[in-house]
C-alpha cells in the first residue's frame, strides 16, 4: 500500500519536473534568439556562449559595413519574407544593423550582395545556435 | 575600408573570412572537446575553401 503510494506520487512529480524542464528550455531558446549566445551563457557553457556572440556579430557587422540588404517585414514576394525571418533571426543584432547602416543598403555591387548573405547567414547561424541551446537546455547531448 | 562604417572587400577576402567565422561556429556547436573543435574547425575550413574555389573554377568556362 504504501508502496502503490510512492509510486503514484513519483509519476505525478515526473511531469511537472518535465514542464517545468520544457518551459525552461523554451526560454533558454527565446533568450539565445535575442542575444546571440545568452542561451549558452545561461547553461554557464562559455566557449559556445562567446563564439556564438562574436561569430554573429562579425557576420552582422561585416554585413551592414557591406551594405547588405536588411529585410523589412512589408516584402513583396516570398523571397522578401523569408529573407525579413533570416535577418530577424539574429534577434537584438537586428536592429543594430539597422543603426549601423545609415546609408541605406547597397546592392548595385558585389560587395553589398555579399553583405545581404552575410546578415541572412547571420540570422541562419543564431537560430541554429538557439535550438542547440534549447536541445542542451532539454537535456539532450549537446 | 572606405569613408563612414563601410568595407570594401574582394570576392576572395569575402569568401574567406565567411568560411573562417562559419567554420569556428560550427566547430563549438558540433564539438566539446577543445582539440576536437580545433580538427573540426580546420577540415570544415578547408571544405568550404575547397568548394568555393571548385565551383569558381566550374563556372570559369560559363563566364565569358
């Protein structure tokens, strides 16, 4: 009987320690998609943590120093969209490339061209970063 | 670098320095250990150098 008892409390804890475990690694996510590498920061992995914020910010500054091409969320075609989710996946940076480029993009040469793969790479390479953070975060080999 | 907060970089200085960021990247995500990370970032440096400069080469014929 008082076996039956332990057992049933055990499988009642287990789920909310996973919810709890789930919404955890959710916000660790959120976090790495804002701040590039404040996900890692937060699991005190520093290695990831550092090279994730300065692989996406050389990215993001070397692509507005280009004059890439920042997409706005009013894109004419699917192209336009998908290249406004790449830019917003570097979070924060989004908005300091836009700062950062005070003339406007420039893609009439290959160096501004450049500079928009740059800043959507930029994008690419931090949600990437943030669903590893998350994978970690739930537990998984990371 | 030219007037302002601009860089004007040649195709194949871009290139590089793309593979160079990209392959450091790669190399913490993929890998924990440290020599493990160094191998890594090397040998995805030279696949991206090696992949550049092997589809310019297959576009030379292409490009006049």
């Amino acid at each position: 009987m008082e076996a039956n008892k332990m057992v049933d409390e055990t499988t009642a804890v287990a789920p909310q320690r996973d919810a709890k475990r789930e919404a955890m690694a959710f916000a660790i996510a959120v976090a790495g998609w804002l701040v590039p590498g404040l996900g890692h920061a937060l699991m005190k992995m520093w290695g990831r943590a550092v090279a994730c914020f300065l692989t996406v910010g050389v990215l993001v500054l070397l692509g507005a120093g280009m004059r890439g091409n920042l997409f706005s969320s009013s894109g004419n075609d699917a192209f336009d969209s998908l290249g406004f989710v790449a830019d917003m996946g570097t979070g924060t940076f989004y908005l300091a490339a836009r700062s950062l480029e005070k003339e406007g993009p420039d893609v009439s040469h290959a160096d501004g061209d450049y500079g928009t793969r740059f800043l959507a790479t930029a994008g690419v390479l931090n949600l990437l970063a943030a669903l590893h953070a998350f994978e970690a975060a739930r537990g998984r080999k990371a | 670098m030219s007037g302002g907060f601009g860089f004007k970089l040649s195709h194949l200085q871009a290139m590089l320095l793309f593979a160079v960021v990209i392959s450091i990247a790669f190399g913490f995500l993929g890998k924990r250990r440290p020599v493990d990370r160094v191998k890594y970032i090397v040998w995805a440096l030279f696949l991206f150098l090696l992949v550049g400069v092997g589809i310019g080469w297959a576009m030379y014929p292409f490009s006049r």
